[in-house]
C-alpha cells in the first residue's frame, strides 16, 4: 500500500497502518518517518487527535 498521503487519510486508518508498519518493517518511529519520508511531529499531532502516544518500548502508538 502506498502510505505517501497517509497524513491525509481518516486518523483512525492512519493508526492501523502506522502500527503495521512498525511491527512489520522498522524498528522505531525514527526509522518510519525516515523510510516513508513523513514529518514526526505532524504524524504525533494526528495520532493524539485520536489520544494515541508513541510508546518507544512496545514500538507502537497506544
């Protein structure tokens, strides 16, 4: 799936697709950001629009 507009989709496919992609290709949100070329800190914004905070120990946005 092409994630290049992901910042534009609903927040709450946005949280699915992000998961995924953090337990199945990168190790970190670092790394995610950097491989899709998306902004962190709108990407954070989104996710706590829908009260989901990146947690570096489990890799994922709960």
């Amino acid at each position: 799936m092409e994630i290049s507009n992901l910042l534009n989709m609903d927040s709450k496919i946005v949280i699915g697709i992000i998961n995924e992609r953090l337990r199945l290709e990168c190790s970190s949100m670092d790394e995610l950001v950097s491989r899709y070329e998306l902004d962190a800190d709108e990407l954070t914004e989104k996710m706590a629009t829908i009260g989901y905070r990146y947690d570096p120990i489990t890799n994922q946005f709960r």
